[in-house]
C-alpha cells in the first residue's frame, strides 16, 4: 500500500487538519517510509516462534480491588475547563 496527495487530503479531512502542500509532501514521504518498513517486518519468518506477550520476567505487585461510592461531583468538576449546569462542557464535533 501506498500513501498517495488524495490519501493524504481524506485523513487531513477526517482528521479536520488543514495541511499546507509542503507539509502533505513530506506526510507521503514519512508515512510511506513507515508503510515500507512494516512490509519488511511482514517478510520475517516467525512459524516456529513463540509469541511474546511480555518479555519482563518480574511480577508487579496487586492492589486489592475495593469498590468505593465516591459521589464527588463538585470535586471532579473543579478539575474541568468548562462545565455548563453540573456537566463537562465539551465542544460540538458532529455536524
């Protein structure tokens, strides 16, 4: 797969990020440049290996699980940036 400018223009688009054409080039470049290398890593031989899921062999200690009623809104609400009648107030990203 290849990255191609209309590629490019529909992420920027999705991602409603305005790209200058000299920015989209060196996006195609780069992201083309990583494309590449993953093809490479689908070429590695891996049948008879195992899979790893972890390769530290320390076990990391367990807290124990404790379920707590905390009803604390005014407290999480302080930490927002905007709030509107008790709510996170959070701009509107559907049209």
């Amino acid at each position: 797969m290849k990255i191609d400018k209309n590629t490019i223009n529909k992420i920027a688009k999705l991602s409603r990020i305005k790209l200058e054409e000299k920015e989209a080039d060196s996006l195609i470049k780069d992201l083309n440049s990583i494309l590449d290398w993953v093809e490479q890593l689908n070429e590695v031989k891996t049948e008879r290996v195992e899979p790893l899921s972890n390769i530290s062999l320390s076990k990391l200690p367990k807290r124990e699980d404790i379920s707590e009623n905390k009803n604390n809104s005014k407290e999480i609400l302080s930490n927002a940036p905007d709030k509107l009648e008790g709510y996170f107030a959070v701009p509107k990203v559907v049209e």
